[in-house]
C-alpha cells in the first residue's frame, strides 16, 4: 500500500512520499475552491493509498500539568477530562503521560485550534473512501524525535521551515515541548538577508524567554538551524562576518541531518530538514496525535481486512505444506508395505509355531520360575558393584596398590567352578595387594591394618589376611644369610567374605 503524507500549512496542502533519495513531491493544492477540487481528484485517484496528515499550522497550544500516578484505565480517563476542560469543543486534541516522577506524572496537552483547513482536508479524504493512519504535528513529531535521541540539553531552541516563506521556532526543555509558534519569514532572493532574518528571530526568541522569567539574563540558550544546504551556508557567512550569537546564543547553524538519520535509524537520503520528519513519520511508527477515532476508522478495518488475509494465506500455505507431507508420508509407507507385509506373516508363522508350545507350559512351572527370579536373579550380587565399593575404600591408602582382584558369588555347589562352601548368594572377594616401593615394612603394615579396620565395617563382613607369595619365598630362604633382609616387592592377599543379609533384611 503506497503511504502518501499531505503536508498542512496555513497557505497549501503539499502530497509528498518519502524514497531513496529524501522527499518527492506528488502534487500542490492551494486553500481555495480550485485547490480543493484538485485535492478530490487526486485523492479518488490514490484511493487504495494510506495518508498521513502532518499540519503545520500557528494555531496550536501547549500546556503542561502534573497529574497523580493512576493505573492506565484511570488516567486515560483523567486525560480526556482534562482535555474536555481546556478545549471544549475542539476536535483535534492530544493528551499523554511524558515521564513519572514518584507518585506523580507529568501530562502533556495539546491541540490544534484553527480547525478550518484540516477539516475541509479530512472531509475531502473520508468522500473519496481515503484511509487515513493518523494527523501529526511537525513539533510534537519533533519532540519525538529528541525523546528518541536522549539529548543532555536542559533548554534548546529549533528553528526550522517546511515552506519558504514561514519559520518554526520550538523551545525545549530536557527534550520535553514548552511552546512552539509559527512565524513570517521575508521570501526575498537574496539568502543573506534570509539568515539575517533567522538570527535575528533567535535573539527575539531569547528576549522572550527572558522576560518570561524562563532563563536567566546571564543562561545561555542553544539554538539548532535546520534548514537546507544553501541556508546552511547562507547562515555561516553571515555569523563569520559579525557576531550574531554573543554571550545569549550559542548557533549550531547546520545540525548534521546525516548523524540524525544514522542514531534515529532512518534510510540515508534528503538534505533537509523535511526529509528526516517526513521518514521518521513513515519509519518510526509514531502513534496518532490529533486524529478522532472516527477518522481512522477506514484505516483500521483495512489493517484487520489486512492481516485476515495474510491469516488467510498462511493458514493455506500451512494446509499445501501439512497436504505435501501427508502425501510424502504416504507414499513412503506405500514404498514399505511390501517388507511390512512380509514381516507381519513372518511373526504370525512364528506365533503359530509358539501355540503348540504354550499349551505344553505347566502354570505352576511357570510360577515357580518367576518366583525365583524375583527371589535370586533380580536381586544377584554384581562384581561391578563389588569393584567400586572397594575401590572407594582403597583409595586414601596410597602406599598400596591393587594387582589382582577376584570375585565369586555363592551357588550352593550348582557350578563347578566355584567354593561349594559358599552361601547362596553369598560374595567372596580376594585381593593382592602390593606396597610401595618408597614405604618401609612398618609403613605397608600399618595401611594394612588400617584396611583391615576400615572393611571390617562393612555389613555382614568377614576380613582374614591370607598368606603371600612373598612370605612364601621368605620362608624358604630363611637360612640364606644373603636374603635375611625384608624382600621386596611386598605383597598382602586379603579375603573379605561377604555373608547374604536374610531376606527380611532386603
């Protein structure tokens, strides 16, 4: 949908759209019977188009009040009590919250008092069938902008122009909008005495202020000049050939309209002024300011005719994806029937073969078996559990080191290959165990009995010291004077039976 933006002032109404390049005009309408008959065409032909209107017209008050903090139902509805207050009857008219301060926030009011022209535009608008998204003010939209560039300026001054022959002049204070009035501005071809006419409007500005008891005779005021490249310049040459700003003013005559387009994150494009409201309207998403409900009622229903159709369009979309899916699935599933086929007759001739045999199987075999797993098997001791436990226990005695393990489980003499004199159930664990090289015999002894103390802890635990191999050959060397010394290396072989706890116990 194309976004056309109607630019109100008090002598034209300009369509404008925003590109790559800045602004681009579309059309020009006067205030009069003629004007207004092109501005009908030209809205019957942008019929499908979205419009914004953005008014920049002397006829606007500002007013500030401190309201207490309420919940948002509650102050939206103070708000509109407050508006209703102070502009009775007035139709274009805005109230927010700026910023909360404690148990009090500070409310803005505003309103457009010169009706006139924005009602003739709106009606020409609504009888064409126009969608409008909403009426705008140049300096609320400015003050936007400074909320949104977070300035550390506690007073500011803005001089800019929409059309040749006005001046804005928008003083802020800490970015929040104090007053903002439209004033003449000479159009005469020389540019010199244009910014002469601009500066000496600054200095009016801050005699104003300073008879309102605002600032300070001797506070400093800055002022922004935002305006074209050729006034830019015009402004320059005449600040260097007197001294226009003094011990008042301090003139940025230029802002840098490109670092305003990079930290507000608008498209790079236009140099003016114009070209960074007119995309900050369009980019930024500014809520309505001035428009009834009323009025964007067309706009509205044509964002929910919108968003039902792309709803709409999604769900279609997700019906062709879940539809080419199933169709996938399917013919997948058709590529594998024959092999489930042929495993389903596969099973059913393994079950026809397993019948005979289920009707052969005692019911109390079968019991019995079961009981005996329940009873024995699932509860049979484990090695691995054997091997962790004591290693766990072992692994403060560093003078001793693990050579051999060996772990058996009582069968009640139903294996061969094991002690026929262990309980059922029952686990035997045998260990070699070496001391260290580096450990005296005292030493090795004394981690011995240590592990010894430390196994006989165990439940149901019986610990006995079996003869070594070492002591084997000390034995029999016992009359070589050559091998009377200790032999090393040490080793001990440990015997830890572990009786099985009764089955009240388990």
């Amino acid at each position: 949908m194309k976004r056309i933006v109607l630019l109100l002032t008090p002598t034209h109404t300009a369509a404008l759209c925003a590109s790559n390049q800045g602004v681009r005009p579309l059309a020009h309408f006067n205030h009069d019977a003629a004007g207004r008959a092109s501005l009908a065409q030209f809205s019957l032909a942008q019929q499908h188009g979205l419009f914004y209107v953005l008014t920049d017209l002397g006829e606007e008050d500002f007013q500030q009040e401190v309201i207490p903090h309420l919940t948002r139902q509650d102050q939206q509805r103070l708000i509109a009590r407050k508006l209703e207050q102070r502009y009775r009857g007035t139709t274009y008219r805005y109230g927010r919250v700026l910023q909360q301060a404690g148990q009090q926030d500070q409310l803005q009011l505003s309103a457009l008092l010169n009706e006139a022209p924005l009602d003739a535009l709106i009606s020409t608008l609504l009888t064409a069938n126009c969608a409008i998204a909403g009426v705008y003010s140049v300096a609320l939209l400015t003050e936007n902008l400074l909320k949104k560039l977070r300035l550390d300026r506690p007073h500011l001054l803005i001089m800019s122009r929409s059309t040749p022959e006005t001046l804005r002049q928008s003083y802020f204070v800490d970015s929040t909008l104090q007053f903002s009035r439209l004033g003449h501005l000479d159009v005469t071809p020389n540019l010199l005495a244009q910014a002469q006419g601009i500066i000496e409007q600054a200095h009016r500005a801050r005699q104003y202020l300073t008879t309102m008891r605002v600032l300070a005779r001797d506070e400093v005021l800055p002022v922004w000049a935002l305006f074209d490249v050729s006034m830019s310049q015009a402004l320059r040459q005449i600040a260097a050939n007197s001294d226009v700003g003094g011990d008042e003013l301090t003139l940025d005559l230029q802002v840098d309209l490109a670092f305003l387009q990079q930290k507000l994150q608008l498209p790079s494009g236009g140099l003016s002024w114009l070209d960074v409201l007119l995309a900050a309207l369009l980019q930024l998403n500014v809520p309505n300011q001035y428009a009834p409900p009323a009025v964007l009622r067309l706009a509205r229903s044509r964002q929910l005719a919108r968003r039902i159709k792309f709803c709409a369009f999604a769900i279609v979309a997700l019906a062709a994806i879940l539809l080419g899916l199933a169709l996938w699935q399917g013919q997948k599933i058709q590529a594998q029937w024959p092999s489930l086929q042929q495993q389903i007759e596969h099973e059913t001739q393994q079950l026809a073969a397993l019948q005979p045999l289920s009707q052969r199987i005692d019911p109390v075999h079968m019991q019995a078996a079961v009981q005996l797993y329940q009873r024995d098997l699932a509860n049979w001791p484990s090695a691995t559990e054997a091997a962790q436990r004591f290693s766990q226990v072992l692994t403060p005695f560093s003078q001793l080191q693990l050579i051999n393990f060996q772990w058996q489980t009582g069968t009640a003499g139903l294996l061969a290959s094991t002690d026929p004199t262990l309980p059922l159930r029952a686990q035997q664990i045998k260990v070699t165990l070496r001391a260290s090289p580096l450990a005296t015999e005292q030493q090795a002894w004394q981690q011995i009995e240590q592990l010894l103390a430390q196994l006989q802890r165990w439940p149901n635990a019986k610990v006995a010291l079996m003869p070594s191999p070492t002591e084997a050959r000390t034995s029999a060397s016992a009359d070589d004077a050559a091998e009377s010394a200790a032999p090393w290396p040490m080793d001990f072989v440990l015997q830890l039976t572990l009786a099985n706890p009764p089955p009240e116990a388990q």
